[in-house]
C-alpha cells in the first residue's frame, strides 16, 4: 500500500507499508522532508510497523513522537502528517492530479443563487454528474452571508444592514458571518470527492484544499500562512476563512472568502458580533485584524482572481468549464425552496 500527504506550507510525506494480521507491517518513510539525526529515519519506521490497521491519526503521530531520539528535529513534516500519510495508504486515497478538474467563472448571479449552486454542484460532484470543480464566485448585489448555525438576530443588526444595501443569507456550511460588498472580497468554492481527503482529520483536510491558494498568494509577494482551524492569514493579519459541509453522497464542500478591501465602520454597524469584538478598541482596528489584499498587493481585485485561476491550472492540470442551464435551473428552484425562505434565514432565530 502506498500513501502520499503533502504538508501544507510543507514537504511531500510519502508510506510504504503492508497490512499482515490486522497490523501494519513492513513500513518505510519517505519524503522530501528535512529530519535529523538521520537514524531517526529507522526509528519512525520500527514505531509505525506493528501498529494496529485501524489505528488513528492521532495513535500514530503518538506512537512517533515516542520513539524520536531526544532533540531529533523534523523540519517540513509532522509526526501527524506521518498518520495522515498512513491512512491515507489505507483507505488508498487518490491525489489531486488522479481527478480531472474544472474551474468555473462565470456570469454575476446573486448571493441566494452562489449560495445555491454551492449545494447543487456539490452533490453533483459526490454523485458524479460532475468533474471536481474549482469556481470563482461573482455576485450583483451586497449581503452579508451568515453561518449555518449563527443566530441571525445575534450576528446581524438588519438596519444597518438595510442602511447600507447588504441583503441577508445563511449558507449551508458552519463557521462565522461574512460581509460580500461590491468587489470588496474574493471568493472560491470547491467541489471535491469525498476520496480526496480520505484519511484525513477534519482539521487536515481545511488546510489541505487551501494549499493551492497559499502558493498564488505567495506567488504575489504575500507571507501567506494557515491558521488552524480555518483562517488563512499574513504577518500583518487574517486575511480570510473558509468553511466545509459534506453531503451524505461523498460530495464535499470547501469555500473560502478573502477580503480584499474593507470599511470597518461599515463592519460594526451591519455586525452585531464584529461590534462587540471593536466596542473597546475603536472600528480603527478592524482593519489591524483583517489585512486586505488590496493593501498587500496594490492590484485589481480582477488580476487576484486570475493568478488563482492560473495556479490552480497550473498545479492539477484543471480546464476552463460552465455551469450547465440544467444545473442553473436546479439552483433558481432550491433559492426559491429553500434559500429565499423566511424558514431556512432564521431556522436560528
């Protein structure tokens, strides 16, 4: 069984292993690592052989760490990325470049419809009626996009809202409220198959699927980094988050939203949470806690989108795409069943 884990920010993590009596046997590490004392090679893999087959993550990189010799130093991996390594062999999880990808960037729709081709591609995906997708969001109205579990009248103050022309929308995924003004954010989703991450913690598979994203950044001048559980940030602060929710038919959801410009009055007088956050520190700090990439890099929000798309071609060999009219379809009736209802907006009072 062979299993490959590419650490996030990282090196490449890559097992050889056999299964022999429901334990793991002859294991080998590999990688692109750096690891001192070179013994400590050997001691990995006699920690890792014998270990049950259903051991976790987390017995694994236990199991490691316990073995290293005191002062042995890892440098681009992780005792745990040796687990996720493992279980991916395992469950023998493919790579990215085992799919073939689209990327998606199309025509302006409004929040409610973002919000459901979300839920509409990526069932299509865990059923398979489409490619993995990469898309690009474009939107012709401001909202602001609360989590599937916030409560509305505790997130939002629905005056300040209507004061300054944001609509209000629950998506379907977890995490906390985002502002989406007029070309003020960059926002992706992606599409995966449940395999992808395979093998994987919950928390892995976050920076995981935002890794491309870390090298476009990077690849404008950005000290990009992943902030557990979710937040991609610089040195001078966050700069996005992003949010997960997996349909039952192995589709997996991963969207991420990255300020590009910011008004932090306008912050504290939609949010009610953002407010609270800044009551004692002045809405002049809401720009130190978000770092936008207009700021960082001086270019058009149109020219961020495309070193995105660029990257991501690059690295997965993904092709320019469409949503299809029936898949728009299916979208325009979910917003009207579920995403434009007084039910689904505050189903968290």
């Amino acid at each position: 069984m062979h299993g490959e884990y590419k650490v996030p920010g990282g090196k490449l993590v890559v097992v050889d292993l056999e299964v022999q009596g429901g334990r793991i046997a002859d294991f080998h590490l590999a990688g692109d690592f750096f690891l001192e004392p070179d013994d400590a090679l050997h001691d990995i893999d006699a920690a890792v052989t014998g270990l049950p087959q259903e051991a976790d993550v987390a017995a694994i990189a236990a199991a490691v760490r316990s073995a290293l010799p005191e002062g042995a130093q890892l440098l681009g991996f992780t005792p745990e990325s040796v687990g996720t390594a493992v279980r991916r062999a395992l469950v023998t999880a493919p790579g990215w470049r085992d799919f073939e990808w689209e990327i998606v960037h199309d025509k302006p729709v409004s929040p409610r419809m973002n919000l459901a081709l979300d839920e509409v591609l990526t069932g299509r995906v865990g059923d398979g009626r489409r490619k993995p997708t990469l898309r690009l969001w474009e939107w012709d109205e401001s909202a602001v996009v609360i989590g599937s579990f916030q409560s509305f009248r505790n997130e939002v103050d629905p005056e300040g809202a209507a004061k300054h022309g944001f609509d209000v929308v629950r998506r379907i995924s977890g995490g906390g409220a985002m502002m989406m003004g007029a070309n003020s954010i960059v926002t992706y989703s992606l599409y995966v198959p449940a395999a992808l991450v395979a093998g994987m913690t919950f928390a892995d598979s976050y920076a995981f699927l935002d890794d491309w994203v870390l090298q476009a950044l990077r690849s404008l001048g950005i000290e990009a980094t992943y902030q557990p559980l979710n937040d991609i940030a610089s040195p001078q602060g966050k700069i996005g988050g992003a949010a997960q929710k997996r349909l039952a038919n192995g589709g997996v959801l991963h969207h991420a939203t990255l300020s590009y410009d910011m008004d932090g009055q306008v912050m504290t007088e939609v949010l009610r949470i953002g407010r609270e956050k800044l009551s004692d520190k002045g809405t002049a700090s809401a720009a130190k806690r978000v770092d936008p990439l207009r700021r960082q890099t001086g270019l058009p929000r149109e020219a961020i989108i495309e070193r995105f798309i660029e990257t991501f071609a690059h690295l997965y060999g993904a092709v320019p795409g469409h949503i299809t009219e029936e898949e728009y379809a299916e979208a325009e009736a979910l917003v009207e069943s579920k995403f434009a209802t007084d039910a689904w907006l505050h189903r968290v009072p």
